[in-house]
C-alpha cells in the first residue's frame, strides 16, 4: 500500500501543501488546515512526501533523525540522503527560510541486525552494535511560514522542520561521561554556545534502541552503515548568514569537530 493511499482527506491537504511550499522554496500557511490526526497520518505524509521528492522510501532508508517530541516519547525520521554534507561542506540561504542549527552527536550502525535481533537485544547489546560516531550540525528550517511556532504535529509532519545535515570525521564508538563532556558552537570564530553535558536526555544513545527497532521493522533488516543523529544539546541556534557567508562549527571535546559554510 502506497501512503498515498493511507492519507485521510485532511493529510491530502497537508501534503499538498508542503510539497507547494518545497517546490517553490515559499513560506507556507497553516489557513483552513487542521492537524494530522495522528502519528500514523503524520508518517504517512513523510513517505508521500519522500516519494514525490523522489528521496528513499523508509524502509531503505539510510539516513535518520532521532529524539523526542514535547511530551518525552521518541521518534525517529527518516532523512534525505541529498541533504547531507560532509564536513566543510555548504549551503546557500535559497534553500532555507532561516537557518537554524542544532549541535548533535551522529552514531553509525556497524553491522546489519534483523528485526528479530533488534527486539532481543538490550541497551547494551545496541550501542555495541555502532562502530562510529561523530559530531554532527543539523541545519533546521520550516516550510511553514510561522515557522517553529507551528503546532508540534505539523512540524512533525514537515520531517520536524529538518533543512539539512554536515557530518564530520568518524571516529570509534568508545564510551564517554557524556554529562561532563564539552561542547562549543561558533559563528565566524565568535562564540555561541559553551557547556558541559547539556543533553535534554542526559545522554544521546538513549534512542538508540528505539531507532534500531523501528529500522529493522521497516525492511527485515537495518543495515550496516546506517546513521542516526540524536538531538540537539543546546536546542536551536539563529544565524544570519552575511553578505560573504558565515561559517559554523560545532566541536565536542572527545569526540571531534564539524564545521559547515552557510550563504544568503
């Protein structure tokens, strides 16, 4: 069943309207619109979308994002491969209404593991099974033309307002406190953002489990080099890209550092 054909009339509406608004790269608005009904609605519009756009189907998907919403349950969603860069890589402002960026830690799945072993597994037996990590900057933006002031279940439905994605170097999945670890944002070298610890979840493989279950039930089977980025530590930060372009690094001490040049 195509999730097209899964789609209430409301969703129909939805989607219609965020693909209008990526097409032709505009604000869009919420004006005779009502909510998803539910998160299977709000799934099924992801997958309509990703189909239209031509971006891989969830079940063979190999790129994901990974957190919680307000209420604290996770989910998980399923990324375009396109929008992904490496480290000093670049964006231009056309593609974005605002640019917002997320500091995050990017884990990568080191071997495949079947839905029936993803269910037996423990947390333990999941984290062992990432051979990698590494910092990660998710550039976040809105279709929606009041942007993160949208009621949660549209964003959702608008893949949680994701613009893109820089992953740095990969470097071996070791244990870390991730409580104390640094972390440190700048803009152009100015400084953002500096902490230790800071995970709204105390650590970032909390979600890890979750993710693989829900991956290796989409296919049979989640596959090996399969990459999840795991929520921002210090939320969402606004930068204004200048006439020449601002460049954003994120670095954990540990861990690595990423950096990505954004333009108007």
């Amino acid at each position: 069943m195509s999730a097209l054909t899964k789609l209430d009339e409301n969703s129909r509406a939805v989607l219609r309207t965020l693909l209008k608004a990526r097409r032709q790269q505009t604000g869009a608005d919420l004006d005779g619109l009502a909510a998803p009904a539910d998160g299977e609605q709000i799934a099924a519009i992801q997958d309509a979308l990703s189909a239209e756009l031509g971006w891989a189907p969830r079940s063979n998907s190999s790129v994901w994002k990974a957190g919680a919403i307000s209420d604290g349950s996770p989910i998980c969603i399923p990324l375009p491969e396109t929008a992904v860069r490496t480290q000093n890589g670049s964006y231009r402002r056309g593609l974005l209404q605002r640019v917002g960026i997320e500091a995050e830690i990017c884990f990568r799945l080191g071997r495949d593991v079947s839905t029936a072993e993803a269910e037996a597994m423990d947390d333990t037996a999941v984290l062992a099974a990432f051979d990698a990590l590494c910092v990660s900057i998710e550039l976040v933006d809105s279709r929606w033309r009041i942007g993160m002031d949208a009621p949660e279940a549209f964003k959702l439905a608008d893949h949680q307002s994701h613009g893109g994605l820089v992953i740095g170097d990969w470097v071996a999945n070791t244990a870390h406190d991730w409580q104390a670890i640094a972390l440190r944002v700048t803009a152009d070298e100015r400084e953002i953002v500096t902490q230790r610890g800071g995970h709204p979840c105390g650590r970032p493989t909390w979600v890890l489990s979750y993710w693989l279950r829900h991956v290796a039930a989409q296919a049979g089977v989640a596959r090996k080099g399969s990459m999840v980025t795991t929520g921002s530590w210090c939320g969402m930060q606004w930068v204004e890209p200048g006439p020449n372009g601002v460049t954003v690094a994120v670095s954990f001490d540990g861990i690595g550092s990423t950096r990505v040049r954004l333009y108007r």
